[in-house]
C-alpha cells in the first residue's frame, strides 16, 4: 500500500508513529519524500490496513533522542567554498550552521545506506552540481536541494561536497547494515584533518 502524504516531515511523523506500533500483518515500512510503503501479507487485508493508517495519530513535537548519532566531519570538501557562495556565507559559517543544528534521516535510498537527511540550517539549501562527478568518495558529506548525506560508498553524485568522515554508515557485518535509519537523529561535529 502507498500511502501519500504533503511532505517529508508529514512521512516521518506518521512513519515514527506506524513503526512504533504497525498495524497487524505490516512487515515493512519504506518512507520516501513524500510516501510511505506499507508491505504486508496474511491474514492482514487492504482494507484493514487502510483503516489503520487512516485512525494513526502522528505525534508532533519533540521526537525521542534514543536514536542518535554522532558525525564527526573534516570540513574540506571540494565544494564547500561553492556553498559558502552560494549561500552568502563564509565557509567557516557553513560549517558552524552544519553542525548547529541537529539533521533527522527522513528516508533512505539511493545506494544501500545513503540516508537524505533533513532540518539543517535553512541558508544551507542549495543546488545540485551542474554536473555529476563519475567518482565520489565514500564518507563524503554532501548538501543538495535542502537534504545532507554521507555517501556510504564510492559512487557518481552530484551532491556539493563540503567535508569527509571516517565513519561508516554501511556496513553488511553489522545488524543492521545501515546506520543512518529513517527518523534517526544526526548530529555533525568538526573533526581535525588528517
């Protein structure tokens, strides 16, 4: 079942409040920007599920800080005096709004890990690169189109890089694999180079 809603932060209050207490028969729950994919098999019925989805009340407000991690970045990406342009900013004000205000993984996708994270900084909403890189690497720290990420592995993108962790957001001998899980809340902190 694909059910819509207006908005990234409308798909994570319902998905926070579908995954703490999922409707019978729900096995999956897959949030996007603006949808969220409800799997389910039997004895669960459409109609049952919709019913239940319908009567769920999405909490507002502060969410629970249980599910945080900690980012630590080195702010020499490629693109950060870009940003710091883009944004009127200096580049040590990009980095200061980065880690100023917390970031909540809105959904996944991508690559396997890749988490779209939301609620930085406002003045940090910037484009897409005009054009792709064929190689970015893996931990780089990105921002497009209001979202940040860490790039789980080396892959093209197009995101503007602004720093790199050392951190591994995926990795398959963990359990789970991802670390940045949809409604997990992300806090960047400045790290010495190296």
């Amino acid at each position: 079942m694909l059910v819509e809603v207006a908005g990234v932060a409308e798909v994570l209050a319902l998905y926070e409040t579908l995954a703490a207490d999922p409707p019978p028969g729900v096995t999956d729950i897959l949030p996007a920007a603006r949808t969220l994919l409800l799997r389910f098999g039997p004895p669960a019925r459409h109609d049952t599920v919709a019913s239940a989805v319908r009567a769920a009340r999405p909490a507002t407000g502060e969410r629970d800080a249980a599910a945080e991690v900690t980012v630590p970045v080195v702010y020499d990406g490629a693109d950060l005096a870009e940003v710091a342009a883009l944004t009127g900013m200096s580049e040590r004000e990009v980095v200061d709004a980065h880690t100023g205000t917390p970031w909540t993984v809105a959904f996944t996708g991508f690559a396997p890990g890749f988490g779209y994270l939301v609620g930085g900084h406002p003045r940090l909403r910037v484009p897409r690169r005009r054009e792709s890189r064929v190689r970015v690497p893996a931990g780089s720290v990105a921002l497009a189109a209001g979202y940040s990420a860490v790039y789980p592995g080396e892959s093209p993108g197009g995101w503007q890089l602004i720093g790199r962790t050392g951190l591994a957001v995926w990795d398959l001998a963990a359990d789970p694999p991802a670390l940045l899980r949809p409604g997990t809340r992300v806090r960047f902190t400045e790290a010495s180079g190296g």
